[in-house]
C-alpha cells in the first residue's frame, strides 16, 4: 500500500500523498484547493476504519495525521 518512509510525495510514478486531520472528515476529492479540483466528479472518501485510502479516479492518496 503506502511507503511509510515517504510521507509527503510519492515517486514519479505514484499519486501525491496528502495528510489530513480526523477533523476533515468525511473528505472528498478533489477539494476545491487542491489544483486538479475540475479534473473528475467528486467522490467522498471511505477509509474503512484505516487512516488510508485512494482516490478511485486520480490516485491522491490521503492519510490521517
């Protein structure tokens, strides 16, 4: 799943990974902050009792801090 060893980008060839607080949630992605906000639908986040998970259509990773 995640490199625990790389907590803020990932490499070349893996999606961002954004840390979040447990206040924000629930999250969706894109958020209007984020650059790629108009890029796909918004989708709400599920993160299955993990502090992981993945944006199904852009690969943003979101990690509770």
């Amino acid at each position: 799943m995640f490199d625990n060893n790389n907590s803020s980008v990932a490499s070349s060839n893996q999606a961002e990974i954004i840390g979040i607080a447990a206040s924000d949630l629930p999250l969706a992605c894109p958020s209007q902050p984020n650059q790629a906000w108009n890029l796909h639908p918004r989708v709400f986040l599920d993160f299955h009792g993990e502090k992981k998970t993945q944006c199904p259509y852009c690969g943003t990773r979101y990690q509770i801090i």
